[in-house]
C-alpha cells in the first residue's frame, strides 16, 4: 500500500511571536524590585509562593505579552539565567514538530502554575528554552491591561541575550529549526572578533541575542550576557 505524499509530510512550523519572558535567579528579591519597580517603574502583576508562603517567584509585567520573571532562590551554579520564554500559537503543534526535527521534547504538553500551556526544551547550550501558548483564562489572560503604568521606563523588551559557545549549533536550533533569522552581527570597540549575533523570531519583532564566548565567563560575570534590552523612546 502507498501512503499519500500528505500522510508523510512533517508537521510544519507553528508561529514564534517572540520573547514571552526572562527568568532570572535573584539573590535579594528586595532589592530586585526595587529596582525594577521602584527605578525602572514596572509594576507586578503577581507572585508564586514557596511551601513556606513566602515568594517563589515575582512576575514584573513589561507588557501584556512580556514579563521578566524573577526567582527567589539561588541559582543552580551557572549564573542568573533560569530560562529563555517564548510564546507560539499552538504548543502542541510545536512539540510535534520540534520532535519531527530530533529536539528531545517531553511526552505532552502541560500547564505551567498560572494557566498556560508549556513545553520545556534545551537549546544547543544548555539553556532551557519554555516555549509557551497564552490562554485567555490564565493569569496573564486576565491581567490583560493591568499592572501597565505610565511608569514604566519602557513597554517593549526587544531581545533577550544568551551565552552561545557554539554559533553553528545555536543558529541550527534557533534558526533552522526555530525559523528565527539573523539581522545583524558584531563586535564591541576594543573586540577585533564576533562578539554577538542577532536573532528575529519569524513572526514578531523582537530578538533571540547570541553573546558569542570563546570561554564561558564564570558564574558572577554572566550578568551582562545574560541580559534583556528595553526599548526607550529617548536614550540620552
């Protein structure tokens, strides 16, 4: 019996709008907020307890489909990074076609604490990478609008920057397989090598950033190629 050309098709790739959130580990919550709420102007749309009550960790709302996420507890030994989010259209969809191109993903999807659809995977450099789907009746569904202040020194996180040790195996993952496509690269003033690449997820307009190492920095000096970029309307 021959199967139809159609029955043996992959699954084609579902959207990736973009950045949906930065975890970080924070080593003092306090001051954490305060400098993003307090300095920078952010408000938080809600926390996650620990089994003792207290905070777990603390969405800080840049827009209705941005937050940075801070975790209250200490980091696993490799810096502030806890993962890299992003938000598709149909999650289910991308676990079938992540595994159709050899990504190990989990056996289904689930839902993570605030009520939206997940799947966790691990990118070329060991970067856990929650790739995410937004439901109306989750916490975020219901926050649409809230917790936006005029405050806030910016409403739009335009990338997000990771440690790349590899750039062929990272552009493969995010570019290949992802659909994200570089828009530009370069080099700090003193650097006579490739320092970063960008990244455009294909159906948004904001960046996966690779901050290129010959060797990984140490713990407490990732905090600068680990980072997030605010857009603002006037940098001076």
């Amino acid at each position: 019996m021959c199967l139809s050309l159609s029955a043996q098709a992959p699954p084609a790739r579902p959207k990736v709008f973009g950045v949906a959130h930065y975890a970080i580990f924070v080593s003092d919550l306090a001051k954490a907020r305060a400098f993003y709420e307090d300095f920078l102007g952010y408000e938080e749309a809600f926390t996650l307890p620990k089994a003792d009550g207290t905070v777990q960790v603390a969405f800080v709302k840049i827009n209705d489909r941005q937050y940075v996420e801070l975790f209250n507890q200490p980091n696993k030994g490799e810096g502030q990074l806890n993962h890299l989010g992003l938000y598709t259209d149909d999650v289910e969809r991308m676990r079938q076609y992540l595994a159709s191109r050899g990504v190990k993903v989990p056996d289904q999807v689930s839902q993570n604490r605030i009520g939206n659809k997940k799947i966790s995977v691990v990118d070329p450099d060991g970067h856990t990478v929650e790739i995410g789907e937004f439901l109306p009746e989750s916490w975020t569904g219901k926050d649409s609008g809230k917790h936006m202040p005029a405050t806030r020194i910016s409403d739009r996180m335009m990338h997000a920057g990771i440690l790349v040790g590899n750039l062929g195996a990272a552009a493969k993952f995010y570019g290949g397989i992802l659909g994200c496509h570089e828009t530009w690269r370069g080099n700090g003033l003193s650097s006579t090598t490739l320092n970063w690449v960008n990244m455009r997820v294909p159906d948004g307009d904001n960046h996966v950033e690779f901050m290129l190492y010959k060797d990984l920095p140490p713990p407490d000096r990732r905090g600068s190629p680990h980072h997030i970029c605010l857009v603002v309307p006037d940098i001076k």
